[in-house]
C-alpha cells in the first residue's frame, strides 16, 4: 500500500522523499509592512518636495493644448458640405482620384492653418467617379466677402493648382451652390 500511495502522489505532484512537516518560510509580519507603509507615506508628505524639487511649481501631468479630436476611421476625411454656398479655389481633374483626394486634403489643411476654418476637400459626384475641390464655405454676403479678401491676400501657398487658378481665372475665387 505505501508503493501505491507513493505512485499516485508523484502523480500529483508531491514528492515521496518530502518529509511530512510543514514549511517555514521567511515573512514580514503584516503590522511591520503596515507601518513601514505608513511612515513611507507620511515622511513623503510632511516633506512635499521641499529636497531637490521647486515648490512653486505646478505637479500633476500637463499636455499640450490641441483641438479636440474626432471620432473615426484612420486616414478618413470631413468632406461634408458646412454650407450652400462656396469658393471652388482648387479642382484636381485629369490625374488619379486617390492623388486628387490627397491634394485636397493637404490644401485645405493649410487653408485651416491660415484661419480659413471653412476650408473643406469637397468630392463632386460624377459618372466616372468624384472630382476632387476644396470648397471654402460661407453663409452669407458679408462672410463671402470677407472670405474673398483673405484668399486674395494668402501668399506662398503650397499647391499649383491653386496658384494656377488664381493666376489664370479673372473673376477668382469663382463661387458656386454646393449640392
């Protein structure tokens, strides 16, 4: 019997040649470990960073300050219309729409650097596909032409095709209903 004893407790996991008695191992009582807890706090507290720290400045975490951002897929665009009315300031036909799109994305992230906020890429629906625009949006005479100013006065814009435009077009920035 004490064979078969010993074959299924090595089964087990427990040892024949293990002695019976229970372990000893080493351990902090808990009220030591209590106290040291509390005296590691307190010292922390009743110091408050008055050794190696300045006290006048600010703790906690601090981030920068950008504007909120919004919920969505990676690499998706607003091109949603803001209003009815707009200035076409840029058009990307003849080349690739996955180009075209990129273009205008990039311009009317500038546009917005520049404090046009109602700078939008804008797809307008077509059979063979979209043509990609950026629209800067306004909802009224007042806002057009206040729009109208600050586009005439950008310098050094990044993208051809809207110096192309600017340059070429008499009547620029050429406005027109958004569907």
């Amino acid at each position: 019997m004490p064979f078969v004893r010993s074959l299924v407790a090595s089964w087990f996991g427990r040892s024949s040649w293990r002695s019976e008695r229970p372990s000893r191992f080493a351990a902090v009582p808990g009220w030591m470990a209590l106290v040291g807890v509390a005296v590691a706090f307190g010292g922390g507290y009743l110091a408050g960073g008055r050794f190696g720290g300045n006290p006048q400045s600010e703790a906690g975490l601090h981030m920068k300050q950008q504007p909120a951002a919004k919920p969505g897929f990676v690499g998706e665009v607003d091109s949603k219309p803001l209003a009815k009315d707009a200035f076409i300031v840029a058009a990307y036909d003849g080349i690739q729409p996955a180009d075209a799109k990129v273009r205008a994305v990039a311009l009317a992230e500038f546009l917005q650097r520049e404090g046009l906020t109602t700078a939008r890429p804008y797809e307008f629906p077509l059979e063979k596909g979209g043509l990609w625009m950026v629209a800067v949006y306004y909802r009224n005479d007042q806002e057009m032409q206040g729009l109208k100013n600050r586009l005439l006065k950008l310098e050094d814009v990044p993208d051809a095709n809207f110096v192309f435009r600017r340059k070429q077009e008499k009547e620029w920035p050429v406005s027109a209903a958004i569907r």
